[in-house]
C-alpha cells in the first residue's frame, strides 16, 4: 500500500549508479486511472507501463518491485522479456497455483476492499500491519512514519485496485517460471516464513534466478535493512553479476 515516495531512501542509496524512476501503481499514490475498472487489472497495467516507458523512449531498463509491484514485475518479466533483462522481486509471488486458491483469494480481496471503504484508513491500516509477515515491521523504530505515511493513500482507489488486481485475480505465474527470459533476483526477508518459502518454491523453478535471504528483515526489506538490500540490489545489478556464483 505505498508509493513512490516510500523509496525515497532507497533510490538514494542507490547513489548516482542508476537512474530511477519510481512509479506509483493504480491506486496508490499520485497515479488515478481513468477509462473504467479493468485498466486496474495486472494485465491492463502492464500494458500501461510498457506504453508509458515507449513514451519516453526507454527500450530496454531494469525492473523492481515490491509485494504487489513485485508480482506486476515478475508479470511484465514474463510477457515483456525483451523490454527487462534483469528484475529485482522483493517480498513478491507467482500467485496462487489453482483455481479454487484464487477463488477464496478473491473473496478475501472483495471482503477487505468492503472494509477499505467502512473504516477509516488508519484503522484498517492498523489491523492490516497485524499480520505475522509484517511482525519485525511493527517492531522498527520508523514505524509510525511509514505508517502516517501510507495514510495518505485514498482509500476508495486502493478497494478498488485490491479487487481488480489483488493475487486473487492475477493469473498464476509459476508455469513461466522455467522459460522466464529476464534474470530474477528474489529478495525476501529472514523473518518472512511465508515468502521465504514461496521464494524457495520459485527460486527451484526458475534457471534464471538468484535468492538472496536478508537477516534482519521481514516482508518489508528496503525499509527494515537498507543496507543489506542496497548491497544485494546492487550486486545483482552489476555488470559483473553474471560472472558471480549464486
């Protein structure tokens, strides 16, 4: 549920190796979607960010994304190989491998985009980051900044893009994992169980992906050691990575 400017901190520690650009998903932030609700769909804006990135004549450019930027950025690795020789995942999925999953999903979805548009923000936020995956989040002293933060989000466009592009309605990725054309790096926190499992699952799949477990660090990596994830973000994205072991 953040945006672009959750990663101010990240992009500078980045330094003036890369040129970066961070976009705010449909739904989040500044970005507001217009031409009706399927334009919120993972498919839709993928297709939206490829014609976004023509725009401003990027061909070719290296990917990140988080949680559910995480899963649009292993989408567009998927269907737009050629457009994104290497893609940083952090904390993110394939999806659900079955039908029935991605039905109780959307459910799910559905009944938390109801409860999106009945309480105020900051209430839902709260029982939101109760989760077991966000624990060592809560736990980090920046907490409440990143919390007051993500407050700021409008909480009708962020039901909508759960119910449009939540894990429940996106295709189940994991059968391209074996052919994905673009090297993956998989970033998942320590005290992540759930994805580090799922990160475990895919990195076995996939020939063209690295694992890099971050100690100290649950689902939210770039904010809880920034450190270790600019140093493995970096790595990965060198020019010499490909001659490095796994």
């Amino acid at each position: 549920m953040g945006n672009g400017e959750n990663f101010r901190e990240a992009i500078a520690a980045l330094g003036d190796r890369f040129r970066t650009i961070a976009v705010d998903l449909p739904g989040h932030g500044q970005t507001r979607v217009f031409g009706g609700r399927r334009h919120y769909t993972i498919a839709e804006t993928a297709r939206g960010l490829v014609t976004w990135l023509d725009r401003l004549h990027i061909q070719r450019c290296f990917l990140y994304g988080y949680s559910m930027g995480g899963r649009l950025a292993l989408y567009l690795a998927v269907h737009y190989p050629d457009r994104f020789p290497k893609v940083v995942l952090e904390s993110a999925s394939p999806g659900l491998k079955t039908a029935a999953e991605r039905s109780r999903r959307r459910q799910r979805d559905r009944a938390l985009a109801a409860q999106l548009e009945t309480v105020e923000l900051t209430s839902f936020l709260t029982d939101w980051y109760r989760q077991p995956l966000f624990a060592s989040l809560r736990s980090h002293p920046d907490f409440p900044r990143l919390l007051a933060a993500r407050s700021r989000n409008l909480p009708a466009e962020l039901a909508t893009c759960l119910r449009y592009m939540g894990t429940g309605n996106q295709p189940s990725l994991w059968p391209h994992l074996a052919n994905c054309g673009a090297s993956l790096l998989l970033l998942v926190g320590e005290c992540d169980d759930k994805f580090v499992a799922i990160n475990r699952e895919m990195a076995r799949s996939c020939p063209v992906a690295r694992l890099a477990i971050v100690p100290n660090a649950g689902h939210t990596v770039h904010f809880e050691n920034l450190r270790d994830w600019t140093t493995a973000v970096v790595r990965f994205l060198s020019p010499e990575v490909d001659a490095l072991p796994i």
